[in-house]
C-alpha cells in the first residue's frame, strides 16, 4: 500500500536513549525556568528544541538524521525551515484531536511510553526512536495503550517551505 507519510527508526536515540531522556528532562525544567507561564508543548513558538540542546554532539547527529529524513521524504534541496518542540506528558495531559498549519508536520519519539499517535486512516504505534513524518493538515491525536509513571516524551517539528519576512514565530531556524 503506498502511503504519504514515512517511520523512520533513529539508532542514535535507541543507543543514547537514557541521555536523550535525561537531556530533555534538562531542557523541560530549563524551559519552565524561563517560561513559568508557559508549557514546553504550547510554548513551541518561543524556542527550538535543538538549539536549547546546542552544542551537544549526540543532539547534532539526530539533526543531520532528521535534515536526511525531511530533505529525501520532500525531494528538494531548496531552503528549508523547521520548528521543533518538547511534548513531556502524563498520561491525562497527551494532545487530543488537532493538526499543524505547516506544509509538513512529524514527531520523533524519545520516550513515547505505551502510545499511539491516531490519524484518520491509519495509526502509528510509538516506539523508542521512531521518527515520524507525513502532511502537515493531518489531524492526529495520542491514545495511551498502558498507563505509565513518569513523563511521555517526545519532540514534535514543523517544516516550512516558502520563504517570506521574518514573523512572531521565533522557534524557525533553517534546515542546514
């Protein structure tokens, strides 16, 4: 069955999962330090979660793994730009219906628990270092399948193709 949208499996997650973990709970209490009104999920047009995990090497090689995964999965070379944001989850706080205003919308799972991500037509079963990505205008929500302790983690981006004047969207960088 042909299908618009692709799972990739990240080994640098799956190797350096407890790292990844650890660092995006550094990055969750950072970000509640600096935005006490804010939550890392809705607050995504305040920061990148890469560059707030800059300069770190192990947060480099999944970059260049997600600028491959983007650039292959939208065959072009042309100028890219991308948000990408911490989700950190209980089990009552996972994100409900909804979709993403952006040309291409995908998630990368660091610790997505016993989770599902569920599209219209199809569904998606979480699991440590999967890198999802598919349209943007797609409404999707998370189901959990196993109740679990500790936060579900794990980092949603969006792509943006066209270029235009710099907006209140300060968490765009470009796709190197």
């Amino acid at each position: 069955m042909l299908t618009d949208w692709q799972v990739h499996k990240s080994n640098t997650i799956i190797n350096y999962h407890n790292f990844f973990v650890d660092e995006c709970h550094f990055v969750h209490e950072n970000f509640k330090k600096t935005f006490p009104d804010k939550d890392s999920t809705w607050g995504y047009h305040y920061y990148n979660v890469f560059a707030a995990t800059s300069p770190s090497p192990i947060w480099y090689d999944l970059y260049k793994q997600l600028r491959t995964i983007v650039r292959e999965y939208i065959g072009t070379e042309d100028p890219l730009w991308f948000q990408s944001w911490l989700n950190f989850h209980k089990p009552d706080q996972v994100l409900d219906w909804h979709d993403h205003n952006w040309p291409y919308h995908g998630y990368i799972s660091i610790d997505p628990k016993g989770t599902r991500t569920v599209f219209k037509d199809y569904e998606v079963k979480n699991e440590i270092g999967n890198i999802y990505i598919g349209p943007g205008h797609r409404r999707h929500k998370v189901e959990v399948d196993e109740v679990y302790d500790g936060p579900r983690i794990t980092l949603g981006f969006d792509i943006h193709t066209e270029p235009s004047k710099p907006f209140d969207q300060w968490s765009l960088l470009p796709l190197i």
